[in-house]
C-alpha cells in the first residue's frame, strides 16, 4: 500500500507540474449524489485540483430525492447555478429531451477522441501509449458497457447487453461515467454459516449438499438458505427485501429476478410491453418473488413498505440475513459495529436454463443433419440492476470550459486511482487501465466489475418516460407483494398502462 501511496502523490506532483498558469479564481457548483466517494472527491479537488488551477469546486450532496427535485428546477428554469450535475442513468433520456447536458463531442470538449474505433471493453497497447503521453482524456479510455447506457443516447438495452457498441460510434456524448454500480447480493457471514452449522440431521445431507454449495448461485437455494436462516436464529427474516413503491423500491428487487427467469420488459424499438411485460415468465418471476412474503414468509411483512433505509438497518442489526443492495452501502454496513467483518458478498444468483446450439455453422432450420447436431449445456441465467451515475455539463452554466477541466482531471487516471485506493469510498472505475485495480481492491469491488464482465448487467427503460414506467410498474407489483392481485392481473395491468402511456409520447416509432 506504501507503494502505492507513493504512486499516487508522484501522479499529483506531475499534475500540478503540468500546469503552466494559474487560471483566475472561479467556482464550480455541482449538484452532487450522497455518496462514499463524493467526500473523497472534494477532499482531493480542495487539496489538487484548486491549488493547481485556481478553480474552486463545491460538490452540494443531495439525497436521491432531493437530487431529483433540484434537478427540476434547474431544467425547468433554465438555471445556471449548478455547473456540473450528477444524474441518474434513467434520468438521461429526460435531460437531453429538455436540452440540459453540454453536448461533450464537440471541438471544445472530446472533439476527435468522442469517436474511436476502438470500442471494447479492453485496454489495447495503443491506448496504453495514448495515456502515456497525453495528459487529456478520451472517450476510448472508458469501458463502453459501463459508459454507453449512462452517456450516449439514445441507445437500445438489447444492444449494450449483446455488446454490439459499434452501432453507436456516432451517438452525441452527454456526460462522463460518475459511478460505478451494480445490485450485488450481500449477506450476513455470520448468521448464514453459523446456519448451515448448526443445522441438524435429518436435513443436514440436504443442506450439506445441495444448498451450502449453491445459494449464492441460484435462487432456489438462496430461498431454502433463508428458511434454514430462520430456522436456527428465530426472530432474524432469512431474506431483506425492498418492497415499496418509492424511488422504484420493488423494482430494484423484482427486476433482476424477471431477467433471470428470461423475460423482459419492452421491446425497445418498437416502444410496445403488452405481451412482453405481462408474458407467462414474468408471471412466473413475480409469482416467485410474492411467494417470499405470502407463501414462504421469509421476509418481514413491513417489507411491503420498505426501502433502502430500512433494509440497511435490519442487515446492519442482524433482523435479516441476506439481500440485494447497492455497493454504496457497503461502507456504511462495514462500519457499524455490530456488522464489521460480518459482511459478505456475491454476484447476484440465476435460475438454471437449457442452451440449445449447434456444433456446425449450418441452420438447423433448414437441415436435417444440422438438426442432429444440436447440443443443449444447462447454465445459470443471471442478472443485476445496471445503477451507475453519470455528470455533465448544465449547459446553462457560463462556466463550461472550466466544468470541462474538472472532469479532465477527474477522469484522468491518477485522480481515478486515487479515488480507488480511499477507503471507504467504494469506487470503482470505468477507465479500461484501471479494471485491474478497481477489481483487486476489496471483495465488494471485485464483485461488482466481475459482474460487468459476465455481461450479466442490465437497465430498465432507456427514454424520457422512465419514471412515469417505473412508477406504474412499481404500484402493481407492489399489490401483488401484497396480495392484493395476483401477479398475472397486476402484469397484465402493468403492461395495458405502460403501453398506454408510451403510445401517446411524440417520439414513439411509427
């Protein structure tokens, strides 16, 4: 870690060397997420970046809500008190409708390097010899599985999951990729493994054999892990789970489990979810997810009204065992007493699926001999909650090329790996050079860039609706949490309303 203190203040030295004046003094706002980053952020532009340049940066940490309220404003207003704004990946689609993120492929910003051939998840030697010798930043550097949903639009989900990233070489540029976040399953070491411990004959083969290997990978497991958890600890709910309907809170719980019981929500290029979000797998998926509250009973029954706040708390005071959460929180569960060391995370589980495929190149539609060929693998079909937060330019500052050498040095390698190596910041880069680094820090890290490259990330609705879809999912999945309606009435609501709403948006293909 010495060596890489040391690392770290040679690449703040050679910044502050490679600045040849002084600007004028100036400040930069930022409309800024409540993060762990965020306050290692400031501390490192109050401490480099001013005394360097003479700007100086004030980052206004906001509450999700609050974030999005303020953001309004600033749109609705027209306001150009904020320089910079963070936003949430589902909130592009309505920022660039309202024209309020600086285009960043333009002369004065990306210029040339907005567009690169060079569209992999992969760092080349080219670009290792780029980085050496330039001290700008380019578009190439960034991850485009991580980037492309949270900058670039308009682009298909369909797309990005494929990694078919060519397709969008010429899509504008409106921000730069803030954070890095995908849900993760994160438990509680000590409850679950005392669990298995402690479990007794005769169950115990059972448990052994076919759970403790494998509930962190499938759901079943997990579901049968959570009862044995309640089993040995009563009064501890085997799983958390956010069941609200504020801020998508069902959403964030339910999605990845429709996903990896192979359903979607829409088809995308033609904006049209009946028949798609009401399909029998997504009935199956919800059905699934209910039965944790009605039938199974391995979540509190306040968990019908429970958001992030209160899934923390009940983690972080031992009242339940296991979860979906962001990576944001780990720091914060890290830090209690009662939960530090105790801790633990995985790559979100999957339901076992059937591959079918063919060992030769030829059709099996149209040959027989083709049709004797075909070999079927079983799998586990995973998926997470794409989450990651993007900044951009207001483009009603009068500040913007000083907001555009803010996020030059900010996304520069060596405030990145700064940004990496804080404790506690829980920090992942999107730079292709620094994967290595963001993986190998810590365990929650690793999980979560592990989950990028399985190609197992998805997002939600990519267009200026998003909110207005979220929120009527979010109502009937909610009812059927409760049993209230059945999962098929309220999917079969769910897609009669969002299809409703869609089809009478401007931009809706014809």
């Amino acid at each position: 870690m010495r060596r890489i203190a040391i690392q770290i203040l040679w690449m703040h030295v050679l910044f502050l060397l490679s600045v040849l004046a002084e600007e004028p003094k100036i400040t930069l706002h930022v409309l800024a997420f409540d993060r762990p980053q965020t306050q290692f952020e400031q501390r490192l532009a109050d401490t480099t970046f001013t005394p360097a340049t003479g700007i100086k940066v004030i980052l206004e940490t906001n509450s999700f809500s609050e974030m999005e309220r303020k953001l309004g404003e600033t749109i609705g207003g027209k306001e150009p008190r904020y320089d910079l704004v963070h936003y949430d990946y589902q909130w592009l689609g309505r920022l660039v409708a309202a024209q309020a993120l600086e285009k960043l492929d333009g002369a004065d910003y990306f210029g040339e390097d907005a567009c690169s051939a060079r569209v992999t998840n992969e760092w080349n030697e080219m670009e290792a010899v780029a980085a050496s010798t330039n001290a700008g930043i380019a578009f190439a550097d960034f991850r485009p599985a991580i980037t492309f949903r949270l900058v670039k639009y308009p682009t298909t989900e369909n797309d990005i999951v494929h990694r078919k990233f060519d397709r969008y070489l010429n899509a504008p540029i409106y921000g730069m990729p803030w954070s890095t976040a995908a849900q993760v399953l994160v438990y509680r070491d000590d409850l679950v493994a005392s669990s298995f411990a402690k479990v007794q004959p005769p169950v115990a083969e059972f448990y052994r054999s076919s759970v403790e290997p494998n509930w962190k990978d499938q759901w079943q497991f997990l579901v049968s892990a959570a009862g044995l958890v309640q089993i040995v600890h009563p009064g501890v709910n085997g799983v958390f789970a956010r069941g609200s309907t504020s801020h998508d809170g069902i959403l964030q719980d339910f999605l990845p489990i429709l996903w990896s019981f192979g359903g979607d929500i829409c088809d995308e290029a033609h904006w049209k979810t009946e028949g798609i979000l009401n399909s029998d797998s997504n009935v199956k998926a919800l059905q699934f997810f209910c039965e944790w509250n009605a039938k199974k009973k391995i979540v509190s029954p306040d968990s019908v009204n429970w958001g992030v706040a209160e899934v923390v708390d009940a983690l972080g005071e031992g009242r339940a065992a296991m979860g979906q959460l962001w990576p944001y929180y780990g720091p914060l569960l890290e830090g209690r007493p009662k939960t530090a060391g105790r801790i633990g995370y995985a790559i979100m589980p999957g339901v076992t699926a059937v591959v079918i495929q063919s060992r030769s190149n030829e059709s099996a539609l149209t040959s027989l001999d083709a049709l004797k060929k075909l070999e079927t693998r079983t799998t586990i079909r995973r998926a997470t909650l794409y989450g990651c937060e993007g900044v951009g330019i207001n483009s009603f500052s009068k500040q913007k090329q000083a907001a555009w050498k803010y996020l030059q040095w900010l996304f520069s390698r060596h405030t990145q790996l700064a940004l990496i190596y804080e404790k506690g910041s829980a920090f992942c880069s999107a730079r292709k050079d620094l994967a290595g680094e963001s993986r190998s820090f810590n365990q929650l890290n690793r999980v979560v860039m592990e989950q990028f490259e399985a190609g197992i990330v998805r997002s939600s609705w990519n267009n200026p609706l998003a909110a207005q879809l979220d929120k009527v999912l979010a109502l009937e999945c909610n009812l059927a949490f409760r049993g209230v309606k059945t999962p098929k009435e309220a999917l079969n609501a769910a897609a009669m309303q969002t299809q409703a709403i869609l089809d009478d948006h401007v931009e809706r293909p014809k």
